[in-house]
C-alpha cells in the first residue's frame, strides 16, 4: 500500500540559487534570475528559490531612505507579471522575494516571498518576525509585520509552506505549517556571515522535527559597509540530511530530487506531529508573561 498522500507525485525536483543582486535594478535582477530559471528548469528542476528581497537587494534599504517604498509593487504587479510569463515559458514554479506594497493599507509595505506558477499566483507570505538589531533594521527602513503562516497545495499534490530569513529563528512558526500538512518548506534569506553557524544547524533541525523537506535560498555577496552574506543555498531530508549544498561566498544552482518515499518512511518511524500534546502548549500562546 503506498503510505503517502493519494495523487502525490512520487517525486519533486527542487533547485535553490545563492544569488547576488544589483541594489535598486528590478529590471538587471530580474533578467539574472531568467537565467538561473533556464538552467534550473534544464536540469529538471519543478521549483526553483531565490533569496530575500531578491529583486532589490536586501541591502537597499542602506542606501537611503524611502528606497524600499519607493520599489515595493503591489502582488500582483508588474515584477508578478514578469515572473508569471518566465513559469509558463520554463513550465516551473518560482519562489521569489521582493518589497510589496499593500495594496489595502497605503504606504504599507512587507518583506515579502511570492510563489507563482503557470497557473498563476499561488501565495505570497509576509514576513512575521522582522528584525530590529545589531546591524539589521527592517522596521526601521518602513516595512509591516506579516501575521499569517499558512500552507498551499501545488499540482505535485505536494504541501508547500514559506518563511523568510529570520522566521525559522522561532520554532512555532514552520510547526504552525507543519501542522497543516506542510510536506516542503520553502527560506528564503539574506543572512550574514556571522550566523551561517546557525543556519547550518537551522535547515536540518526544521526539517527534522517537523517531518517535511526544507529548501533555503541565500544571498551572496557585499551588499553595504562590511557585511557580506554567505551564499550557501541548502536542501534537507525530514531526517537532516543535506541533499545538497551550494558554494560558499560565490554565486551557485543547486538542484535535488525529494521523494515521497523518504517523507512518509520518517513520519512512521518519528511521528513528532501524532505525538504533540497541544494541552500541554499553553503558554506559548499566551500574553502574560512580562517579555511580550
């Protein structure tokens, strides 16, 4: 009997990119990320990540103020449309990450991950937990919380969820997809090179203890000052596994095939999610402890 989902593809081809952006220049990251579609669909490829505010560049919000409000578009818009025409030309889902413009709040503005595919947009997460320390001020350069983690269904009969950069720092956040049916997580980041330590403990710990496959996307390069991101774009197996790495501090593709085999062989074996105690979590939804 075929322990997985009725109608799920037994198989699903990632590919996760450590790209670096020109700062400000939609138009030049959008045709870059053209080609790394090409290439990623050419090797197979049913869904491909790029990094944090990709299309501007996380480190745009240095060059002075108003930049990101100034380049943030609504979703749908006109980078969406872009990215629409390359999915149905390359036949390949793309997870993108660009400032987005509240379209019902005027001059709200989100660190934004649209997933679009042939068939069109898919979902678009806002990100939750936006940083406000050492050197990163994302509040700051305008942007808004988002307040939803929520999952969607691809043709694959796959569940996908998404979270950017400093989301997968609070645990809750992929166990609220997970606990949806979430099969894949989807990072999209701009992380430094102080915290790659972390984030090398941090793709396979998600994956693991929420049973699902995890696919981080990272920038590359020195976008401002001395802080340069690390590249390093990472796939995992539900049991922590790398599937495959990307290059350090250069620009690389990476690409690997999921199986649903995999996912539901460590469910049976590790089912964390049967095992919850949901009674017993309390406090962790709760707001009256004096840190909040």
């Amino acid at each position: 009997m075929n322990p997985g989902r009725v109608g799920m593809a037994p198989k699903l081809t990632v590919a996760a990119v450590s790209l670096e952006s020109k700062l400000t220049d939609v138009e030049a990251n959008l045709k870059k990320a053209e080609k790394m579609i090409a290439q990623a669909a050419s090797r197979g490829a049913e869904i491909i990540v790029f990094p944090e505010l990709y299309l501007t560049g996380y480190g745009c919000g240095e060059e002075g103020d108003g930049k990101f409000y100034e380049l943030a578009e609504p979703i749908p818009g006109p980078s969406s449309d872009a990215l629409l025409e390359m999915a149905k030309k390359h036949h390949i889902y793309i997870a993108m990450g660009m400032p987005e413009a509240n379209q019902e709040f005027n001059r709200n503005i989100h660190n934004s991950a649209v997933f679009l595919g042939p068939e069109g947009i898919l979902h678009v997460h806002r990100k939750v937990h936006l940083p406000e320390h050492m050197n990163l001020h994302e509040v700051h350069y305008g942007f808004t919380q988002g307040d939803s983690l929520s999952v969607f269904r691809i043709k694959q009969n796959w569940n996908v969820g998404m979270a950017i950069c400093r989301d997968i720092f609070f645990p809750e956040g992929p166990r609220v997809m997970a606990v949806q049916g979430m099969d894949l997580l989807l990072t999209l980041t701009a992380a430094p090179h102080f915290a790659r330590p972390r984030w090398n403990l941090f793709v396979p710990v998600r994956a693991i203890e929420n049973n699902a496959f995890h696919a981080m996307s990272n920038v590359v390069g020195t976008q401002w000052g001395g802080l340069t991101f690390f590249g390093e774009a990472m796939i995992a197996s539900p049991k922590g596994n790398f599937l495959a790495k990307g290059k350090v501090d250069e620009e690389d593709l990476i690409v690997a095939t999921l199986e649903e085999k995999d996912l539901f062989d460590t469910r049976k074996g590790h089912p964390f999610l049967r095992d919850r105690r949901p009674s017993a979590y309390k406090p962790l939804v709760s707001t009256d402890y004096p840190h909040l």
